[in-house]
C-alpha cells in the first residue's frame, strides 16, 4: 500500500524542529550568545555614558586669525565664553555671544556653567593686556579685539584641563578655540607664545601668536561617548605657560539623526549574530 504524506507534514520535517539534535543545540546556543552580546554591548554603552569616558577629537588644521567670520555658527551653540580677569566683559562676535568667564588670583578649579578649567598642580592664571595699538589686532571689529584682548593661564608648571560638561551621548559636537597674544605681554612672567592641545587619546594640535601680529584658532569635532568630554593644554619646556583667550561648543549632530553614531554602532554590533546565522 502506498502511503502518502500530506504537504504541511513534508514541510514540517523539513523545518529546524526536525534537524538533529546536534545542530538545534548549536542553533540555541548561537542564539544564547547573540543575545547574551547585545545585551552586553548595551549595558557597557550605557556604563561608558553613565561614566561619562572622553571621545576623540579630530582636530582641523590651526588657523591664523582673520576677522569675525572665523567664529563658526554651523549647528547649535550649546555655550561659549571669553576669559580673563574677574572684569572681564561679554562679547560678541558673528552674532554668537560669548559669555565672560573671570578668573580670580590662585583659583583652581573654576565652573562658569558646563565649563570647567582646573590646573594641576598648581593653579590659574588670568592674562590681560594681550591686544596691540596697530594692525593687524585693530584692524578686527570691536567683539572680536575684545575676545582676544584677555585669557586664560595657568600657573608653572602647567597643564590645564578643560571639561565640557552638559552632552548627549551619541550626539556630535564642534568645539572651537583662540590662542592670541599681540602683545607680546608677559603676564606672572611666562612666556604665552604657544599652546597645544590634546585628546585623551593624545590627538593634538598647536596654536602660535607672535608680538605685534595675531594668533590663531582652530575646530576639533567629536561625537560624545557620555556628559562630559575633556582636553588638556600645555606649552613648550622652559618658562612658558599655554593660553586661551576664547571658547565656543556648537551640536552639529545632523536633523533627524537623535541617537546619533552611537546607536548605529550598537545596532551594528547587536547584529553580528544574526548575519552569521543566515550565512551557516
């Protein structure tokens, strides 16, 4: 007698739950992994935002200081500041206003904001007097002669650290900073003639000024890994201090991207797995 199977049953057989016991058990245990990584993967994302771990930054090249339209205004500005003396004043500059950011004798740390500058080991220092009587200092509007007329120092030996604080995880940020002594002023005694900066990945970039001419500026961009994100400052050997006369964070995170890189990668991750199964 001929038996005949119906179709659903054929189908059935041929399906996984009829696979040999071996190779369900090597398909439960790919799926345990999987799911075990991606949860994984998410937990220590949120582990590195919660801790608030610095991203890398890419910084451009330094550019010599020309006139308003250095001052970026791609994104949003999430904050900016000029810094000197305790007096200094707010200015502003192709329409982004800096906010003023003083800086009393023998402090260390001082926040202004989601901004903080600290020195190790010893403290800050404030640099007046940075401006010059002749071109091409005067030859920049009144916001901008203002910006780089005070700054930032530090006291010898120097490293400053500069923490942004007040990021999404995920999002993309620009931050931009100036470097200029026109002067040639030589605050507490130190040479202001060169400062670098760099990364906690030791990504880093050098501005210069010069006595009677004008300094420089530059752009690092960065994709937040948490709140917070940090840089160092520091000069050359020798009797020299580093300095920062201004300071803007813009969001340049692209519309319609909310989670931003970060997500992307946790999905790319998460999705390993999957791609090594449908290829078995």
């Amino acid at each position: 007698m001929t038996t005949i199977t119906p179709a659903a049953e054929t189908s059935t057989r041929r399906g996984s739950n009829h696979l040999p016991s071996a190779r369900r058990g090597d398909l439960g245990r790919l799926r345990a992994l999987n799911a075990a990584a991606v949860a994984s993967v998410a937990l220590l994302s949120a582990s590195i935002a919660e801790a608030g771990v610095s991203a890398p930054i890419t910084w451009q090249t330094a550019q010599t200081i020309t006139g308003d339209s250095d001052v970026q205004t791609a994104g949003t500005l999430a904050y900016a500041y000029t810094f000197g003396s305790s007096t200094v004043s707010a200015t502003t500059v192709n329409g982004v206003n800096f906010a003023a950011f003083g800086i009393s004798p023998t402090q260390s740390p001082v926040t202004v904001g989601n901004l903080t500058l600290s020195e190790s080991p010893g403290y800050l220092n404030r640099a007046t007097d940075l401006g010059a009587s002749g071109a091409p200092y005067t030859s920049l509007s009144a916001g901008y002669q203002s910006l780089l007329g005070e700054g930032a120092s530090a006291s010898l030996p120097v490293t400053i650290t500069v923490t942004l604080a007040g990021l999404t995880a995920g999002r993309q940020y620009s931050l931009q900073w100036w470097s200029s002594n026109s002067s040639g002023n030589t605050p507490f005694g130190a040479d202001l003639s060169s400062t670098t900066a760099y990364d906690a990945f030791s990504n880093q970039v050098t501005l210069s000024s010069t006595a009677g001419g004008i300094g420089q500026y530059v752009v690092g961009t960065f994709t937040a890994t948490g709140s917070i994100e940090f840089f160092n400052l520091e000069s050359p050997s020798g009797f020299t201090a580093p300095l920062m006369n201004a300071l803007q964070l813009r969001d340049i995170t692209p519309t319609g991207v909310p989670g931003g890189a970060g997500l992307a990668g946790l999905l790319a991750l998460g999705g390993v797995g999957r791609h090594r199964r449908r290829r078995r």
